[in-house]
C-alpha cells in the first residue's frame, strides 16, 4: 500500500502536489501531480452558504493565524464548497470516541466524539489508482516539517530533485503547518494526513494517497489527535 508520494515528512508536495495552477508556485500546486484543474469559485449567495454557515463566519473559522512559526493567510472560503467547512454532525459508528475515519468517497475526515457525533472535515483524497484502504494509526506527529521527495517520483518528476535532501517546513512546503504520520505494525506508511492552503483541493482527488485538510482544519484536528489514535479509511 506504500505509494510513492509523502516520503521521509511529505505533505502536499507528496506528489499530493497538484496540477500548479498558479504558475511558478512550486511548492503547494506544482507539485500536486494529479489532474485536479480546479473548480472555480463557488457562490456562497447572500448571508448564509447553503450548509447553514454564514460567509462571515466562514472567513472567521478559516481566518489567519498569525501567531504562527510562518504565519498562516486566511483561506479564501468562495472556493470552498460550503457542505466541506468543518461541522458537528451525527455519525454512527462502533469506533471508539477519538478515533479518525476518513471517508474518501465523499471527501471527509471524521473525528469520532461522544454522544454518536463527530466533527467533519472536508479533504481532499488519493486520485484514481492511488486510493488505498485500511486501519492505521497515528505514529507520530509533525509541526512545519521538513520534506523530502520519494526517489520515484524525483523520476517522474524531476523539478522535485532539488529537495532531494530535503525542504524546509514553511508556507510553500507540502507537508504544511501540521502532519499526521500514518503507520502499521510499527512501520511508517508513507501515508499522511497533512495540511493544505489550496481551498480549490479540497472535495477533489489528488494526491497519491495522502488525505489533506484545509490547514485551520488540520491544525484544529491535530490539537485534538494523541500518537496512537486509531485511523480508519474507507473504501470510496
């Protein structure tokens, strides 16, 4: 199940990297290698987005965080799909409060709660023939970590071979503010779940398995996820 894209600390630039968009933007677009080309800003019409969550309090939950190592921008939440902005919902599950199941047939990251709720995060997934599927658990965790392209895809693609040895944690790097590293049996699987400023990623397939948030999403599930949570991914 090991896929070549968050190799020694990856997150977006896994080969999570998508098609870049932006032109010269190396780090966050450029190298999301799948064929996600966008989907346009999405009206969020009048003072409510059709999920019940107003635009500004939209803006306020994925808001700047500037108190950060590198400082984060807000994220611009007309390309986000609204039914993907986190929220407290009903989920049924015999997984243990605490416990993260992502969902990437339609783009979800759960975090169990008690009382048979949990808080949903919308993601981006592996795109076709990436997927994988299975339970895992959180080995270790990342703040700015640093990242270093898989020797494969530094052959697929080779503008990655400058950070052969590896990029510093920063804004354009793809691992993000924070990573969770996803491990079985002891063993790293390459596998992570990551944090992403590009809004127009998520509800979409493109990495290589990787599972990304919104980085306000990632940093709020990271706060709330130990070494050792147990991690449940779906079938799509």
């Amino acid at each position: 199940m090991i896929i070549d894209d968050s190799n020694a600390d990856a997150r977006k630039m896994h080969e999570i990297a998508l098609l870049g968009r932006r032109a010269g933007l190396i780090g966050r677009r450029s190298f999301l290698a799948g064929s996600a080309a966008g989907l346009g800003a999405l009206a969020l019409g009048g003072c409510a987005t059709s999920d019940g969550m107003s635009l500004a309090e939209a803006q306020k939950l994925y808001g700047p965080v500037p108190e950060e190592k590198f400082p984060i921008p807000a994220i611009d939440v007309t390309y986000v799909d609204p039914k993907y902005f986190r929220k407290t919902v009903r989920y049924e599950t015999k997984e243990a409060p605490g416990t993260i199941i992502v969902d990437p047939g339609n783009y979800y990251v759960y975090r169990v709660e008690d009382g048979g709720n949990a808080t949903r995060y919308g993601a981006n997934v592996g795109r076709d023939g990436f997927r994988w599927t299975g339970d895992a658990y959180v080995g270790r965790k990342s703040e700015w970590a640093t990242w270093t392209p898989p020797k494969e895809m530094i052959k697929r693609q080779p503008e990655a071979a400058k950070y052969a040895r590896g990029m510093p944690g920063g804004l354009d790097n793809p691992l993000g503010a924070r990573t969770l590293h996803l491990y079985q049996n002891g063993a790293y699987t390459l596998y992570t779940i990551y944090a992403s400023l590009d809004a127009e990623s998520i509800g979409n397939g493109i990495t290589s398995g990787c599972i990304g948030l919104l980085t306000q999403d990632m940093i709020h599930l990271y706060t709330n996820t130990p070494v050792k949570t147990k991690v449940v991914v779906l079938a799509a």
